[in-house]
C-alpha cells in the first residue's frame, strides 16, 4: 500500500474446496493437484498401537487366549481380533498411516474388515 491510499474495508479471498468425511470427522480437500499437508489418522495409528501391543503381549503369555486377554483390556474378543488383525497388514502400509500418507479409502472401518493376507494384494485392496 502507499501512503494516501485508503485500505480497503473488505478482502476477499476464494479458495476452492469440498468438505468430506473421514473417520468420522469433516476433512477440508483442495483441488486435485494442489499439495495437501500430510495428516495423520490417529484413530488408525491408536488401533496399530493396539494391535502390535496385543500381540506382543500374547507372544509373551501375559494372557493364554484372546479371550482371557479381551477380558483383562475390557473390551469384546470379537473387537480385539478384528484390530489384532492389523498386524498382518503390509509393512508398507503400516508406514504410510504412521508417515499420514495412506489414501484417502484407508479408514479404520476398511482395515478392520477383512482384508487380503497376502502384501501384495493388500495394496491392490486399499486403492
């Protein structure tokens, strides 16, 4: 600005954007094309925790069964064998929910269903 210029009142600034759920909450998406900050998905990063915890844990006989293990964490062994089941997920994948980079389809509801075992058709599954 320059001296004797008036400031204008008003600025408007139009960014072009869409609004989208993810994991249960509203995400703001820019254009195709434009960089988009990574952002990690801690629903996801909090149920590998989980998992890799879980598992460990029964490797080390801290508990005999899931069941016994469900029990003691007081949740469902239903619950606790769909999120064990992360553990099988490819390291790839893994590194990318950790790293905020995995797609947009990879939810916590779509890794806690079924899922390929093996890692190359896992990535195959979530894109």
């Amino acid at each position: 600005m320059t001296r004797g210029t008036p400031a204008p009142d008003t600025v408007t600034l139009h960014v072009p954007f869409r609004i989208v759920k993810r994991g249960g909450r509203k995400e703001m998406r820019l254009p195709e094309g434009v960089a988009q900050p990574r952002r990690t998905d801690n629903t996801l990063v909090k149920a590998l925790a989980r998992a890799f915890r879980w598992k460990r844990m029964l490797e080390a006989g801290e508990s005999a069964t899931i069941a016994e293990l469900a029990e003691r964490e007081g949740i469902a062994p239903s619950y606790m064998t769909r999120v064990l089941r992360l553990t099988l997920l490819a390291p790839g994948i893994v590194n990318a929910i950790l790293d905020g980079e995995q797609g947009t389809e990879v939810t916590l509801a779509r890794v806690l269903e079924p899922f390929p075992v093996q890692w190359e058709t896992q990535f195959l599954h979530f894109n």
